[in-house]
C-alpha cells in the first residue's frame, strides 16, 4: 500500500500534487486543510482521510474528523493536527500515545518536516510531512510519500515541491 501524507495546504492545491500522488492508495491530510476544493482535488487523486486544523471551519470539520485511528495493511496509525513532537506532545495526544501507541502516528500544525522514530513508545514512526501550502514561515513546501508493506512502514520518500 502507498499512503501520501501532507498537511497545512491552507487552501493552496499545489500543481505537482497529482504527480507526486499519482498511484497512491490513500492520501492522509494532517490538518489546516483550509478550503473543501482541497478535499474535492484530492478525491480526484485517491481516497482521502483527514483531520481538522485549528483554521478549519464549519465546512471542513463536517468533511473530516478530529482524530484518524485506522489500521491500514496490519499497520495502526493515529492522526491528528497539533500533535507536538516527541519530547514535547501535546498533553492529550501524549495520554493516548502511552495508552495505546500506534505503529504510525501523524500530525501537523508546525510546519516543520520531521520523520523520526520514537524508542520510548515501542519504535512507534512519527511523521509531521511539514507543509504543502503557501501560509507559514516554511521555506520549501513538502509532503510524503510512505510504503507500507505487511504492518510495517517500509519506505518515507519526502518530496519537495516546487523543486
């Protein structure tokens, strides 16, 4: 299975979007969606699965859900938009994580690419894909590409758009 993951669009679609996502099965937005022809451009692509973000309004939140808990190929994965980093969760994200820690857990909101494994949450992959919009202090937009294979995440591949 190929997953594509991106957050933060804001409302941006970016043009190399469909290329980069051509053949994915499903594509994981983080959050900060922004606009529903977002949504409606990614439907195009792949199914899609996404969480509000804090710029969300009415009509995003009734398209998405605020957390994602889903198994993909063997694989339990977590999502949701401010999530924090390892170190420094977010208090409730932090209490699920402990409880019941995903194989795969995403998130947003900082538009800080970070791909990691987190040792003291049972080698549990972290990836915040950073941001695939124009809104934000972020120098190059990016979003991931991830291989998942047999309940395993195989393979991240960041891409950098407008490169």
């Amino acid at each position: 299975m190929k997953l594509g993951i991106l957050s933060d669009t804001h409302g941006y679609f970016h043009p190399e979007i469909p290329d980069y996502l051509a053949g994915v099965d499903l594509i994981l937005h983080a959050g900060d969606v922004g606009t529903a022809a977002v949504l409606d451009h990614l439907e195009e692509i792949a199914p899609v699965r996404a969480v509000w973000g804090n710029v969300d309004g009415r009509e995003i939140r009734l398209r998405t859900e605020q957390v994602v808990r889903t198994e993909l190929e063997g694989l339990r994965v977590c999502m949701t938009h401010i999530g924090g980093r390892p170190g420094r969760w977010n208090r409730a994200v932090d209490e699920v994580l402990r409880s019941d820690p995903p194989d795969l857990f995403i998130c947003g909101h900082s538009h800080i690419l970070r791909v990691e494994r987190v040792r003291d949450l049972e080698n549990m992959l972290f990836i915040n894909p950073g941001a695939a919009g124009r809104q934000g202090f972020h120098q190059v937009k990016t979003l991931i590409r991830l291989d998942v294979q047999q309940g395993a995440a195989r393979q991240a591949e960041v891409i950098h758009l407008d490169e």
